[in-house]
C-alpha cells in the first residue's frame, strides 16, 4: 500500500527540465547561426 502513495513520475519537475534544455539548444543554435554568418565579412 505505501507503494501505490510514492509517486514514480514528477511531471511537473520532468517538464521544467525539458523546457530549459529546449532553451537552451535553441539559443545555442542562435548563436552557432550569428556567428556563421558573421564570418562572411571579406
């Protein structure tokens, strides 16, 4: 019975974490893109 009370999944810490690497890929593609194209300075 005190199995059943432990929750196996905490959905709203699981979300937060995704949520924040999300972010953070997207800002690194963002930069890797500013810096490709501000190389093509010649």
């Amino acid at each position: 019975m005190i199995v059943s009370k432990i929750p196996l999944v905490d959905w709203g810490m699981g979300t937060a974490i995704i949520v924040v690497f999300g972010v953070v890929c997207a800002v690194m593609i963002l930069v890797v893109l500013n810096m490709v194209k501000g190389d093509k300075k010649k």
